[in-house]
C-alpha cells in the first residue's frame, strides 16, 4: 500500500518563538504499518516526501522526474516497503506541500514570503513527532536520513531518543564546518542580490531565476567530487549542437563552453522549475544552524540518553561531509556508550554518493534494519575491543581503518 496525502496539525510554534495558525505536512507512506515496523526516512535538502516509487503517480511527484531514493526504498530494496511501514514527510520550510514561504498565509491572502518564521531542524523533527502521532505511531523501529536528513536523524536521538529503536545517519555530520557555512552563504547571496527576490516578495511576479540558479550550481559542486569531477568532464568543450544561449560576455565566445559548463547550466535551469528561492534560503539556513551540542555539554552528551543502535555511513570522496567529520561524530558516540558502528565506502563520487550509489548503501541499510549492528555488511572503524574473558574480540573494519 502507498498513500500520498497532506495533513493539517494546526497552530504550530517553531524554536524562535513565532507561530502560524495552520502548519500542513505533506507525506507519503508504503507498506503496511503492523505496530512496531514503522521506519521514518529524513530527505535532503532539496527532497520531498516523494522517497519512493509509486505506481499510482506515475512516479511524477512534486515536480521532480523519479522518486529521490528509489533504488534503496521500495519492494525487495534495502528499505522493504513489503516488511516495513515506511513514511517520509516534506520539511516545514519547503515548497513541496508543506507549509513553507510560498504558502498562503490565512491571515493576510497572500504568500508568506520571508515572512514565514524562521525553520530550525529541530521544528522539522517536531512536526514529524506529531505527524507519527496522528498517524498512531509512537516507537519508530528506525529513522535513516542522509545529509541534512542525517542531521534530522540526529536530533531525533538527542530529542526523542526512546522514540528510536534503530539509526542510520547517512554522509552527514554534528555541524558544518565553516567551509561550508561559506559557500551556502554566497549561494544565499546570490538569491538576495538577485534583483527580482524583492525581499522575498517575488511571487506574482518576476522570480529571482538567475539566483537561484547560480545557488544550486554552487550546491552541484559541493556535492561532486574532483575524481567524480575529472571522469565526467574533464576540461571537454560542449558539442557543437550546445550552444551558450547567451555568452556573459563579448569576449566568452572566443573560448570554448565546456561540458562542466553546459551541466551546471542545465542542473540550475532544471532546478529552477521545480524548487522555490526562498525555500532554498531557508532550508540552507536550518542547515548550517544544526550542531548537535547545542545545549548540551558536548556531542555525547547530546546523545547520552539514546540507547539504541546508530549506524553512521560516510563516503572517502564526500568533501561536503567527511570521512573525519563522520569519525568525530563516532567517537562522541562511543564516549556516551552508545552501540555505533561507523562504515565508510570507499567512492570518488562525492557527497551525491548517497543518492547514486544504492548496491553501496543499500546493504548496510538493510542490515541495520534487519540485524541491527551485527550485521555482516556492517563494518566499524572502532578498534578491537576485550572481551569478557579479557581477549581481543574479532571486529569489522573498514576502509578507514586499513
């Protein structure tokens, strides 16, 4: 069974202390819910609920072309929609059917616009708590989310940790280092210099197109790696049949449009189409405000009180969320005795790799979901550990560790 479906939770306060009078949250759900097989999955940045296929929508949702975890969520995937009940809720913030900066606001007629209030993490992980709880969901048999959705996973065991019997942090981290936090504030720059953002009361009219095109194609370098970078264009002029539409400059024409360029180009106008300038404002800023010690002592204080298992998974060539930054995250972990195993993929795709590369991802998912920790996909960049009789106990390592 799938059901895709919108609803209202009514007034809703977020962490700054503002409220709007109607919060409604769009979702999708698979599987059939059996009382304890509930598995909550946490999008990415700019993803909906729309994580699987299905059959009824034609798999067009959201104005997006597939389902954005097709390959790992659905029937005899990693994520088995036919064993477990999986949900998947758009993010308040967003511009997929959730309430967010383009929706109406009742009180005045008219978009929200930048007066929407400010989006934390933290009210994501909320409004999904209550959505789960009118759904007649109290314990989750797991959350998985990648990226800022690993982010959201976090902040359900530091929120909610006898919620969450199972997690699965995917390519994400405690908090964004400041190379990061940089690049998503050009990216928010080159939206609010855009001469049609008009404060973030664009809509009715011109949008601020040539902003947000320039912020995704920012975005679309954090997520590609150089390896990734160098085998899918290297420095390659464009076909002939690929032309500039309109070279920035006179003297552009001269010099080739490379294959790097034509890409970039066509991933912004694609994402124009389908994603809102303000959403994107606004999703990026609850990103880079996310750190995990927040009103804790430290990371492992802030996870001391989960009791279950986390699985966190990293990829070598991700630069947007290290290998070291997922460690880090590890060994906090380990410090508040939490049952964690770190698995790192060996991949030069980059951070994309939790999206494009499901025979990697998806087996220690579906060992997680299964076995828990013990599972035989499952590898640790922990050191061996004695026994109870005192002897070295046999582990998993992984490629960090080699």
């Amino acid at each position: 069974m799938t059901t895709k479906d919108t609803i209202d939770l009514g007034e809703f306060q977020f962490e700054c202390g503002e409220s709007i009078p109607s919060l409604e949250v769009a979702y999708e759900t698979y599987g059939d819910f059996t009382g304890d097989n509930a598995v909550l999955i946490c999008h990415a940045l700019t993803g909906s609920a729309h994580v699987a296929r299905r059959p009824d929508a034609g798999d067009e949702t959201a104005g997006q072309a597939r389902a954005w975890w097709g390959d790992v969520v659905g029937p005899g995937k990693a994520v088995d929609t036919s064993e477990y009940y999986v949900i998947c809720a758009n993010t308040p913030g967003s511009c997929y059917g959730t309430t967010g900066p383009a929706s109406e606001n009742p009180e005045t007629g008219e978009p929200y616009g930048t007066d929407f209030p400010p989006v934390t993490i933290g009210d994501w992980t909320r409004a999904q708590r209550q959505l789960l709880d009118e759904l007649g969901i109290g314990r989750l048999h797991a959350v998985v989310g990648g990226s800022v959705g690993g982010m959201n996973v976090l902040d359900w065991l530091r929120r909610y940790p006898d919620d969450v019997e199972r997690a699965g942090a995917v390519a994400t981290a405690a908090k964004l280092d400041p190379q990061c936090l940089a690049l998503d504030t050009v990216a928010r720059r080159a939206i609010t210099s855009d001469p049609n953002w008009n404060g973030g009361h664009y809509y009715g009219g011109p949008e601020p197109e040539a902003g947000l095109a320039r912020a995704r194609q920012i975005g679309h370098i954090m997520y590609l790696s150089k390896a990734s970078m160098g085998r899918k264009f290297g420095r390659r002029s464009a076909g002939r049949e690929t032309v500039r539409e309109e070279p920035p400059d006179p003297a552009a024409a001269f010099f080739p449009y490379r294959e790097v360029e034509s890409y970039l180009d066509y991933q912004a106008d694609k994402f124009t189409d389908r994603f809102d300038a303000n959403s994107y404002l606004y999703m990026t800023r609850a990103m880079d405000d996310f750190d995990l010690a927040a009103g804790y002592e430290s990371d492992a204080d802030a996870l001391a009180a989960f009791e279950g298992e986390l699985l966190v998974l990293s990829f070598t060539g991700d630069w947007h969320f290290t290998v070291e930054q997922a460690e880090s995250l590890s060994e906090s972990a380990r410090e508040a005795d939490v049952d964690v195993a770190h698995h790192v993929i060996e991949s030069d795709h980059g951070h994309d790799a939790f999206l494009v590369e499901p025979e990697t991802v998806g087996p220690p998912l579906s060992d997680l979901l299964a076995d828990g920790l013990g599972g035989s996909s499952i590898t640790d960049t922990a050191p061996e550990q004695p026994d109870e009789t005192g002897e070295f106990a046999p582990v998993h390592t992984s490629l960090f560790s080699r």
